[in-house]
C-alpha cells in the first residue's frame, strides 16, 4: 500500500462526500478492531433481526465440517466492522479455516443487487447455510443472478479466508445510502480485515484480497478495486469509524489503506450517473429509425414490444443527452470512434471465442421458453463459410430468452462481420468499422433490457422506463436527485411538467413534448428557459454534489486517473455477455480499454460473452483458474 502514513489535505470533492454521514467522533485505541477480544457465542442463524446500530454484537464459534469429504474445522468471527456504525447493516463475517497461514488471500464476497439490498448475511454452501455441519465440495461452482453464488467451497479449498458483509445501499431509509456510502461501508469492510491481520489478530495476507461481486455487486468491486486509498473517502471512512484513518488539522492520515489484490467481476453495472446519456448515444439512432419504421418492422416479424414506435418527447431527449456522453467519453481521454472501434474488437473476439465453443451454453428448461437453446453444433465447422453460417445461427439462437421472438425475425441483421481462416489454422473474425451501425441494430433486437428512456434516471418522471438508481445521489435531505437536465425537467417537483404518466406508445400527456423546441428537420433542443434554469440546479449544492457522487461510484474515473494518489488493484478478471445491456456497452468498450491503458494494472482478462445474459459468470472454473494463477504470482 503505497498510501500508508501520509497525510491528505481535505479537498473541496473530499468534502462533498461528507454530507449525510454520522457526526465526526474521536477515534478510539486501535483494539476496538481486534477480533482475538470476541467471546464463544452463539450465532442468529438469521442475523438480521432489528438491532440498532452499535449495540453489543460479536463473537466467534467453532464450525466443523467436511471439504472434499475430509474433515475441515472453521472458525467463525462476527461483529461490527466500523466504531460508529450508522447503519444495521455494516457488520461482517469471517470465516478462518484451520489450515489458513499468514501466506493465505482473502475472498471477500458482495451482496449487492443493482446497487441496493447490500444486506447483512451468510455465504451459502451447496447443503444450504454455511454454519456448523456444512458438507462443502471445492467444485461448488455455480451460473446464477445471486452474488451468493456457491462459492465457499473454492475458496476454502484454496486455503482462502472467507468474509461477507453488509453495506448501506440506494434504497435503505434516512437516505443512508447516497453515495458513497456503499463504497465506503466496503473499503470500511476491508480495513477492518486487513488491521485485524496485520497486528496478527488473523491469519492471512492483506495483500491477496480478492473482492467479488456481479450487477450492483459488479459496479462496487470494480469501483474499489480501481479507488484504492483515494482520498475521496477518506472523510466518509472517519466519520463512521473505519479502522486505520484519521483526521488531523492538516488533512488525513492513512494507516492501513483499503486497496485490494484483484477483482472478479460479473456484469458491472458502471457510469451509473452518465447511464441515461450513454444509453442514448449507444441506441438514440435505432430508436428514431424504429419510430420511422415500425410497420415495415413488425411486417418482418420483429419483436412487437421492439417494434413500437417511441413518445416524441424521448426521442426529442435521446437528441438532447447523447451529445452528454460524448463529452463525459472526451473527460476519459477517448473519442467517439475510438470507443466504438474498441467495442467491435470485443465482439470480434466475443465471436472467435464462440467459434472455439466458448459461448454460454444457457437452456430453459421451464416455462414458456422450455426447449430453447443456442446449442450449435460446431463439431462440422472446418471452412470459413461453416463459421459464418455456424455464427449467424448462434446468435439468432443466442437471442435472451425475453426476446425468443428474434429466432422469427426474417430482417434481424446478421451480416456485419466476416470470417476467415479455417478449423485447422484458427477462425478470425473481423467487423469493419462501417459495420458499427449494423452491429447495434443486432444489438437493438438480441439485447436482454433495451431500457426506454430514461434508463437509469427515471424516479420522479413519471414514465414507465428502465431500472430506477436516482436514489443513488441527493442531499441527505432528499431521496433523490437527476443527473441529467431531461430527468430534471420531467419531474413534475421541479415545475415543468404535470403530474400526468407517460408511456410507450401514443400518449395524449403533451407536457414532455413541450420541454423542447423541435425544428422542421426534427432537430431537438431544450427549451432556453428550462435550460438556464437547470444550469441554475447545477450550480446549487445538490446539483454540483451529483457528478462526485457519481464519480466515486464507478471505476472508470479513477482508471483514468492512472495511479495518481490511488493504489489501483493490479489484477482483473470481467465478463459480461453480448446481449447484457444493464449499461451502456461504451461505457464497458472504454472499462476495458481504461484497463489496457492503466500503469497499475498488470493482468485484465476482460471479455464479453455470447450467450451469456445479466448473471454471475465468475464463479465458474475459468475464473478460479485465472485467480488460482493469479495467486500463485510472486
């Protein structure tokens, strides 16, 4: 930890981040932390009861078990993680097997879900609860939307120590979880081990911590693995206690840091308070070519709920906002095109590794879409003409289940790429760039979300639209706020607006429409008053605290930043599928190239994957592989 000891100064973004968090305290003798002071007791099986925050909770137990069908004894410690916790959630469990050493890394496991329900819990075995009796196997592997995902056989059996935790997250009351409290409560999580292991209270590396997590879960580990001692949370670590920082009168010292070894991450839902603008710039052309053409589409037999044509007012705000994610692509130091050319690459190589029978072999079995799969036979493939045709019916098969109807779809586009090579010499696949546009309408029609707008930031607009994260920023007075100035606008609480819903298709509510001026050629601008007074909201306390709190949720700003005052994790194991748009597929085009570009950063086995949709793709054996070659590094 190249931080340890060093003071900060506190900095104007450092004390944006102190709002809405506990009073500041007088930090208390280390031994707080140290786990060797918790009496045998015993454990709630379900440990959520309703305890307030800071009453008396610790303690340690004995399980004893099986691992591989030998017997393995585990010590179980659990309590509070921070001195003054704000929150029911911010306790932890650590689970120390007897064989673990000081040379022993650490697997530290999410529970997050579309950055909320971070609660407070027990890692499952393949029996049920991890508790005393558990009969664990080391290939407990497992393809699941659960950040519960079996995994503690792996990583026993690797010699690892096991911790969960809870975290404070978007939807908890009193508005505790703005960020960055979730990053914060996790970093919090991470110093707690990392003290109790280097006065010898726990065995263990604190250098070989290894942090998992998908979806919301996804988002938290990379942005922690990419923020590692950042002074941006220093003031929010203080003030709720975490273990190893401190405040003085001339900044921050910083003992024990809260950088980790290496992520594996799963679907990363990133650029959370830039989602809506990137949605926009990656699918604003489709929408308008749809809304022009649907009934030539659905007389095609294109998906009807794809095929409908958009309100004019969303089409109206795509225009507005997509021009947003540009600028926020410039501020990573990218342009347009070269996001988008690095995306194809991915999907290049997302496509060879299909060929070579790497996709993701989902099947329903149940249900209305029970018999469906995209198996492709690939055993015949030996030309470069078979890998065409073999790829054009994967990814016709490899269509989400949510949109089956695509295996139908006689002008699905299935002609943007090109295969040469043979079977004997290896498959390249190529899309040139003037393909792109081909690509994202495939995208369009295969994608497992396809948000309407606003994708991400739609509480308060009163539209039927994509996942809800506005609760991730605001004043800790308010549950809420908008990072873009559409969002803003369509809030009726802010003045421009009825409280009248929206929907898809042919709404007789014109108050969005006429957020905006709208030219002859269909050109689309905010209107001069809305604008100057949002511009107005920007400028405020709420509205310049937005973009830190979006910036302390996301990786991809920290990457950019390329080390400097930041300890970036330097290994990296992410995969998301093809067909997985919970973000913005530029925003995990420029995650990946940020990765490649970033000193720190010495391992990035990031790929996208066909087939594969919003589900945890790194408790798998390719994944332990990858780590178990990762640790074995000097």
């Amino acid at each position: 930890m190249k931080q340890a000891h060093i003071q900060f100064p506190i900095t104007a973004l450092a004390a944006l981040s102190l709002l809405g968090l506990a009073a500041c305290s007088t930090p208390a003798a280390p031994e707080w932390w140290d786990v060797t002071q918790y009496a045998s007791g015993v454990f709630p099986e379900q440990p959520n009861e309703n305890i307030a925050p800071g009453t008396a909770f610790a303690g340690q137990r004995k399980l004893t078990g099986t691992l591989n069908g030998q017997p393995l004894n585990v010590t179980h410690y659990w309590g509070w993680y921070v001195q003054t916790p704000n929150s029911i959630k911010q306790r932890i469990n650590i689970y120390v097997p007897e064989t673990a050493t000081d040379s022993s890394a650490v697997y530290f496991a999410t529970e997050n879900g579309g950055w909320s329900n971070n609660t407070y819990y027990q890692p499952r075995s393949a029996d049920g609860q991890f508790k005393d009796g558990f009969t664990i196997s080391s290939n407990e592997l497992s393809n699941t939307s659960s950040n519960r995902a079996v995994s503690v056989g792996p990583a026993l059996s690797r010699n690892m120590i096991v911790v969960t935790y809870g975290a404070r997250s978007r939807n908890d009351a009193d508005n505790l979880g703005h960020s960055p409290a979730t990053m914060t409560d996790t970093k919090a999580a991470i110093r707690f081990v990392k003290a109790n292991m280097q006065q010898g209270a726990l065995p263990g590396n604190p250098e070989r911590i290894v942090i998992n997590g998908m979806s919301g879960g996804g988002g938290l580990t990379t942005t922690v693995a990419a923020s590692g001692n950042s002074p941006d949370y220093f003031p929010s670590l203080v003030e709720i206690g975490a273990a190893g920082i401190t405040r003085t009168n001339d900044g921050y010292t910083n003992a024990i840091g809260d950088d980790v070894f290496a992520t594996m991450s799963s679907a990363p839902i990133i650029d959370l308070y830039w989602t809506d603008a990137g949605y926009e710039w990656f699918y604003g052309a489709m929408r308008s070519d749809v809304t022009k053409q649907s009934a030539k589409y659905l007389a095609a037999g294109a998906p009807a709920a794809r095929a409908a044509k958009y309100p004019l007012w969303t089409l109206a705000a795509s225009q507005v906002i997509a021009p947003e994610f540009s600028t926020y692509i410039q501020s990573l130091g990218f342009t347009d095109d070269q996001v988008k050319r690095n995306l194809l690459d991915l999907i290049e190589t997302a496509l060879e590794d299909a060929l070579k029978g790497e996709a993701y072999p989902w099947a329903a079995t149940t249900g209305a879409n029970a018999g469906l799969d995209n198996k492709v036979d690939l055993s015949a493939v030996k030309t470069a003409a078979q890998a065409t045709d073999a790829l054009k019916q994967l990814l016709r098969a490899a269509c989400s289940a949510t949109n089956k109807a695509n295996r139908q779809f006689k002008g699905l586009p299935l002609d943007w790429f090109t295969v040469s090579g043979d079977a004997d010499g290896g498959f390249k696949v190529t899309i040139s760039t003037d393909m792109y546009d081909q690509y994202v309408a495939y995208t369009y029609w295969t994608s497992q979300w396809l948000k309407d707008f606003p994708a991400s930031d739609n509480e308060g607009v009163l539209v039927t639209a994509g996942h809800s994260e506005s609760d991730l920023w605001g004043l800790p007075s308010h549950r809420y706020s908008h990072s873009t100035a559409v969002t803003w606008a369509a809030d009726p609480v802010n003045g421009h607006v009825a409280a009248v819903a929206d929907s898809r298709e042919g709404s007789a509510n014109t108050d969005h429409d006429a957020l905006f001026d709208i030219d002859k050629s269909g050109a689309a601008t905010l209107k001069a008053n809305i604008r100057a007074a949002f511009d107005a909201f920007a400028a405020s306390e709420e509205g310049l605290l937005g973009p830190s709190q979006g910036r302390m949720s996301t990786p991809s700003q920290y990457l950019a930043a390329n080390g400097v005052d930041l300890d970036t994790a330097p290994h990296w194991y992410v995969r998301n599928g093809i067909h997985d748009d919970g973000v913005s597929f530029a925003s995990l085009a420029m995650l990946n190239q940020l990765l490649s570009n970033n000193a720190d950063v010495k391992d990035s086995n990031f790929k996208l994957v066909v087939g594969l949709a919003h589900t945890d793709n790194v408790n798998t054996a390719a994944a332990w592989d990858w780590l178990d070659g990762v640790l074995a590094q000097p």
